[in-house]
C-alpha cells in the first residue's frame, strides 16, 4: 500500500506537469487512491475487473496545472519557476508532505528519531518502537524491524469519520519512505482492531517472507507480512533481558510462548534446560527455528503443544524461573474453556506456583491495560511489582501498555 500511496500522488504530479489540458482516464482497482492524484473525477464508473471491483475515473488536467505545479513547488522549495524546476519539481512532488499535518508528523518522526538515537546506539538495539500514535490524528504505531517499517493502525473511535482517517492514513504513508529513507516496499502496512480471541493470531497472508533480526545476543526471526503479530513484542524487550540475566544455571518454563523468543534469551543466558508450551503448533514450529537460529540443543530445549490450563494440572516437574506471559483473552476451540486474564490469572499463577521450586521465580505479565493484580496472591506469595522498570525509552509513553510481576514462595523470602 505505501508503494501505491506513492505511486498515486506521482502520477497526479506527472499528469499535471505534462498533460495540462487534457483528460486523465483512470481504470483503478483502489478508487480511493484516486484523491491522492490531487484531480477531482467529473465522471466515475462503477465496473469489474474479473470478480474484482474497479472503478473508471475520468478526471480533467486543467489547462494551468502546469503553471500551478511548478508555483506550489517553488514556493515549497523556495526556488524559482524555471522550466528545469517545474520537472524537478514533479520528480520531488511524492516525497514532500501533501499536507500542513504530514508535514508535522514527519517531522515528529524526526524528533523521535532524534530523542532514541543515543540508547539506540549504546544498546545496539536494532528494532524498536518508533511511534505510538503521539499526534492523535495519525492514530499509528510505527515500529522499525532492523530495516524494514511495521505500522499498524489503530481502528479509530467512531467521532473520527472514516474519509478522513483513511486521508491520514494515506498522509502518513506518502511521507514514510523519505522521512524514514526506506524503500515504500519495506513498509508493512495493518489494521489493528480490538480482536476477539483468536482471529488475532489467524494468518493474513502466506508468503513465508520472514527475516532475521537481532535482540541482545538473541538471533530472532521475524514475519512483517502473514500474521497481525511479527513473532516479537517489542514492548517485551526489558523481561527478556532480566529473563536473560537471571537465568544462568536455572530450569527454565515458558507458558504461552509463543515464538519463543524469552525461551531463545534464557537459554543464551545460560538455562541448563527449558519447557516452551503454546497450542499453536505454527508458533511452536517457529520456535523451533528460533532456537536453530541460535545453536540452541533440541534436546535441552524443549516445546510441548498443549492448552496451559491442562499442562499445568497434569505436569509434576519443578523449574527454577518460569516467565508466563498469556494473552488477555482467548477463546481457541483448541482450549477447553475461553481465557480472560483479569477473571484467570488466580488460577494461572497458583498453577505456575506449584510447579515452582522453593526458592524459584515466577516472572507473571499480561498486556491488559487495567490490569489489578488479585489481592489474594499477595498474602499467599511474595509478590513484586516491576512494570515501571520494564519500559526502554521506545515505550516510555505507554507505560500501562503491560504490567510484570516477581511472584516468589513466601518460605523463601
Ligand atoms: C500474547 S502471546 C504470548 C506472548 C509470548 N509470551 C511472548 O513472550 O512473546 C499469546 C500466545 O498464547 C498462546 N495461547 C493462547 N491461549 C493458550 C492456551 N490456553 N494454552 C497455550 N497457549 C495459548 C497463543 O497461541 C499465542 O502464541
């Protein structure tokens, strides 16, 4: 879609710079990148394009857009109208904001761009979190995955009229690849709505592309493209490092694993074994080529397919670290029963307890928002809470985005 923003906006441009006076005929399968011509259509035809959509725009190049072209983009470049201009100026047009708003959120990219440069420098980091809807009217979170662009959009409330969020939208989209000097075919492009159980974890598309990123010492793989999720939540970063940093030694359980990266940073922190569980066999499989990546011993590093209600009820072996990270509702047919963490976690969390050595830990998180911890939990067990220190600076402005918590056996403390 970036590529097609950018694709639009030059054709409008080239149009008007070359062919003042006459008529644009346009068969389009995506009419609402017609606007992004920056053409009215006097006419539009509604017809198929085999089982597809499509709509013919017949749209009028005035007789002065010629003139009009080259003396918008002077004034943009502060140059002259010389005919050598004009063609410059048409060749630049796409890459310059089409609007006041895209102008000012590229120029916040830049500032965040400015504001991460030294922690990303000294950590070496190479994906992280960019934006986060920070101008309510470009509702986006931009993540960079080394040097390929993630961006999802944020459904917008029902005040925002869909027209205009689909303007900004199209705005922002046009400004990326400049501001962030990436070709328009690296940036991936989705829509997150609030998602009911699992169609958050449905495949979108099958192409397979996935690429390699690294985490610390952590060699990860990544899928910008085929599902709503790209293998690694980035807000995470921080409890995989601790992971990581106390892991040396340690028996280690990953419940609800998913790609398994926590499972990748414990076992390059020195876990002499582990235990990934998830139901998703895609993930799980993920996982495996996760630890691949990293050299890591398949038969010291285990994954089991299964529910973690049923796991945890049967399963008697005891782990020195276990991280539990579960999603905040679920309702896979794959599960006996729909999982909502605010109504679950007791249950959870004194079924991770009991497979937890005396003086093990349990790192508990959840993404959900207003998440409150049991008060229950805190007179059985020694209960800490991190969340504040487990925010790098990419996420500083979304700090309720999860809670973590240290749970350990009260005899221990
Ligand atoms: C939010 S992700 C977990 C993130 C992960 N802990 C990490 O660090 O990246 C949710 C994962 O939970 C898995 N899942 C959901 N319900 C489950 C259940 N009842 N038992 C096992 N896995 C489950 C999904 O397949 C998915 O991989």
């Amino acid at each position: 879609m970036p590529e097609l923003v950018g694709l639009y906006a030059t054709l409008g441009e080239k149009a008007k710079a070359l062919f003042p006076g006459w008529t644009l005929a346009m068969f389009t399968g995506n009419p609402d990148l017609g606007h992004r011509l920056g053409l009215r259509a006097h006419k539009q035809y509604a017809l198929k394009n085999g089982p597809l959509d499509a709509k013919l725009l017949l749209m009028e190049i005035g007789a002065d857009t010629a003139y009009k072209t080259s003396a918008q983009s002077a004034d943009n470049h502060a140059a002259s109208t010389s005919n050598d201009t004009l063609a410059q100026a048409a060749e630049d047009a796409p890459q310059q904001a089409s609007s006041d708003n895209a102008q000012m959120f590229a120029n916040r990219l830049k500032k965040n761009q400015k504001r991460l440069k030294k922690w990303l420098k000294q950590s070496g980091e190479s994906c992280y979190r960019l934006y986060d809807a920070d101008m309510p009217e470009f509702a986006l979170a931009i993540d960079i995955y080394a040097d390929r662009v993630h961006v999802q959009e944020y459904m917008p409330p029902r005040s925002v009229n869909p027209a205009q969020a689909q303007k900004r939208l199209f705005d922002a989209l046009e400004v990326l690849p400049h501001t962030l000097e990436v070709d328009a075919s690296r940036i991936y492009v989705k829509q997150r709505e609030r998602q009911a159980g699992k169609s958050q974890y449905q495949k979108r598309d099958a192409s397979g592309e996935r690429f390699e990123v690294q985490e610390g010492p952590a060699r990860l793989w990544v899928n910008l493209r085929d599902y709503l999720d790209t293998g690694l939540f980035l807000d995470h970063r921080p409890v995989r490092r601790l992971l990581g940093e106390m892991a040396q030694g340690k028996r280690f359980l990953n419940l609800f694993c998913y790609t398994a990266s926590a499972t990748v940073h414990a076992a390059l922190g020195g876990a002499s074994d582990s235990v990934s569980v998830d139901m998703s066999n895609t993930y799980l499989s993920w996982a495996q080529d996760n630890f691949a990546l990293n050299g890591l011993d398949p038969s010291r590093h285990r994954v089991i397919r299964d529910d973690c209600f049923k796991w945890l009820e049967t399963a008697s072996t005891q782990f020195d670290l276990i991280f539990m990270d579960p999603p905040t509702f679920s309702n896979s047919k794959k599960m006996r029963d729909t999982l909502d963490i605010q109504r679950d976690h007791p249950q959870l969390v004194r079924l991770a307890m009991a497979r937890l050595m005396p003086e093990g830990t349990l790192v508990f998180s959840n993404n959900q928002r207003r998440f409150e911890l049991d008060s229950t939990l805190c007179e059985e067990f020694t209960v800490e809470d991190i969340s504040a220190k487990t925010f790098d600076p990419d996420f500083q402005r979304r700090q309720n985005l999860h809670h973590v918590f240290l749970l350990r056996h009260k005899e221990a403390a």
